[in-house]
C-alpha cells in the first residue's frame, strides 16, 4: 500500500467493512509514499501524475507519453526493469527515471536521474525488491507541446494490396464516434487496420483502460493488421485481431460501445442487428462508396428508429505538384454515417429486401 489512507490504500474498504459492523471509523492518515518519494527528491507534486501497478492493469506507457511527470508504485520484484523496458521499446528510452524502496527504513535506497536503459543495468546489478516507487519525467509530453500529434498520415502505415481507409475520412470516422477512454470498439472489416489503430490512439491518448478489437477474414490484410498494431502499440494488451467474418466473429466478443463497418461483405444489415442487440446503445459509423451501400445504411437507420442518424458525403482533392504546377488529385466521393439509440422494440422490426 502507498502508506495514505487516502492513496492506493485498503483503508477505505476496511472502514466500511468495521462500519457495516457497527464499528466507528477514523482514517490518521499517514505520510504517502508520493509526498515521501518527492520530499527526498526535492520536487514538488502538485502537477504529478499519481499512479499505480500494484495489483492492477496500467498503461503505463500511454501515461508518460502523455504527462510530463509520472510517479508509479510497483508491486513485484524486478518490475522496475520490466517497466524500463517497454518504456524503451515504447520509444520513450530518453526519459529520466528515478527509483526507491524500503522509505524511511535503514535499507532506503534511491536512485537519481537515469534513463530507462541504466536503471536496467542497475537492477542487473542489484535487483529492486517489490516495494519499490519509480518517478518518470517526460520533456516531450503531449501536454508540454504546443503542436502535438493527433493524427497518423496514410504513408504512416504498413501498406499492401488490401484497401485502406484513407486519412481524411478516417478523422471524420474518429470525430464522430466520440470515443472515450473506457470505451469498447469494433473496427469491422479491418483491413489494413488504420481505422482500428488510431481507435487505440485516441484510448490511449486519454490514457483509458479500453480495447480495441479488429476483425478481419483476409489472410494478407490480417498480416498488415498485425504488423501495424505492433508499429504503433507494441505490446499494448488493448489491441486485439479477430480472425473471421462478421457477426459470427463477434460471438465471444465483450458487447461494444463503438463500432466502426468499414467492410460488411454483404451483410451490412446482419451486422447492425447483432451490434443493437448486443448494447442497443452502441455508437455506428460506416462508409459507402457505393449508392447501394448508402441506400442499405438509410434503411437501417430507418428501421432501427436510431435517435441520431446522420449521413453526409464528402468529397477531398488534395494538390499535387506537376511540373512546375499544382493540380487537384481527387478521391472517390466518400458516404459516412454515423448511428446511435436504436429503438428497444426490435423485435418489431420488419426486414425487407432491398
């Protein structure tokens, strides 16, 4: 525990399990391993970003790309290399460490002003124990920048023959599904998984403990699934490739609040069927390039009485030099909607062929 009655401490159920037992309760607290850990660094706390990976999931990685100054309680010998690690394989090698144990005993021990990479070596050398604290300062923080990067470019990702939602759409897409922190998304119909990858981002930017879930049946574009998840999240847990055609794929699948059918391979309508009833208040959004497609996504909206639906269609020209000129290369017009609140009484819905 932090040693705060108030901080990662047991404090709070112990007090209402002595209450239910009639027992009158008074939290003292005592003096957190934070406020401790920071007074012997001779920082201040005030904008410190306090976490904790004692018994818990934590995207740690997401966090100190985001915060300028993280402090973390670990729970297990020898994570304070492990954490190290994927803060090196994160990308995020040149950030400055500080580690302690045993505050406040005759067995103290701090360490002062590493990187990731030496306080490894220094761990090789004489292991941290489990009760162990990490401070981690990030220069580069998103919240330090001015101009941060919110978006990937298509040239960003791994390409191959499968087509790829292109990068203009795909901030719309994001823009309209407004997806939050803890949020639970579908990327149906994945392809290269551009839509998929940056659904991850956007948990992760808000340092959220979501998931993301791309299902996809063709053997190459799971392949460039894969290699892009791996580019971009590493070994983010969150990330997660379905093999197999939807909605029998969704089966075993924890029900969505998002989805974005970026492929429906003629089974559009099955697929929203199965999304309403899986959480009936789950957010759609789709694509058509087709006017087939589009009249199939009006329909639904239509007989799924959503109480938002909307569709617009957008058409981008990007300007490319030619010679010594400029002209507008454009991209197929593009329909996308978006779908959420679907009427409760479906099983009065009547299907009709279109």
């Amino acid at each position: 525990l932090s040693g705060d009655t108030g901080f990662y401490s047991g404090a709070e159920a112990a007090g209402r399990a002595f209450a239910r037992e009639g027992w009158d309760v008074e939290y003292i607290p005592g003096i957190s391993s934070l406020s401790y850990f920071c007074a012997r660094l001779g920082k201040s706390w005030q904008n410190v970003r306090a976490l904790s990976r004692h018994g818990r999931e934590l995207d740690l990685t997401a966090n100190v790309r985001r915060y300028k100054s993280c402090f973390v309680i670990l729970g297990e010998p020898g994570e304070a290399a492990s954490l190290c690690r994927e803060l090196v394989a994160a990308g995020l090698g040149n950030v400055t460490v500080w580690a302690g144990e045993n505050f406040s005993y005759s067995n103290e021990r701090i360490t002062w002003d590493m990187t990731p990479a030496e306080l490894i070596m220094e761990d090789e050398a004489r292991p941290f124990g489990g009760l162990c604290c990490m401070l981690i300062e990030n220069p580069q923080a998103q919240e330090e920048l001015l101009y941060p990067d919110v978006w990937l470019e298509d040239g960003d990702f791994t390409r191959g023959q499968v087509p790829m939602t292109k990068d203009l759409v795909r901030r719309s897409i994001l823009g309209m599904l407004r997806i939050g922190g803890g949020a639970v998304c579908y990327d149906i119909g994945a392809g290269t998984g551009s839509v998929a990858v940056e659904m991850g981002r956007e948990i992760r930017r808000q340092c959220g403990e979501g998931r993301v879930y791309a299902v996809e049946k063709d053997g190459e574009a799971l392949n460039l699934i894969e290699a892009n998840g791996r580019k971009f999240h590493g070994d983010w847990p969150g990330f997660c490739i379905v093999e197999g055609e939807a909605p029998e794929a969704l089966e075993e699948l924890e029900p969505p609040t998002h989805a974005f059918i970026g492929g429906s391979a003629g089974r559009f309508r099955e697929i929203v069927d199965w999304l309403v009833r899986a959480n009936p208040q789950v957010r759609i959004a789709a694509t058509a390039i087709t006017l087939e497609t589009a009249g199939e996504i009006l329909a639904c909206m239509r007989d799924y009485g959503f109480k938002e639906a909307r569709m617009v269609q957008v058409s981008v020209a990007e300007a490319q030099p030619v010679g010594g000129i400029h002209m507008l290369r454009g991209n197929n017009p593009v329909f996308l909607a978006v779908m959420q609140g679907a009427d409760s009484g479906l099983e009065d819905i009547e299907w009709q062929d279109l």
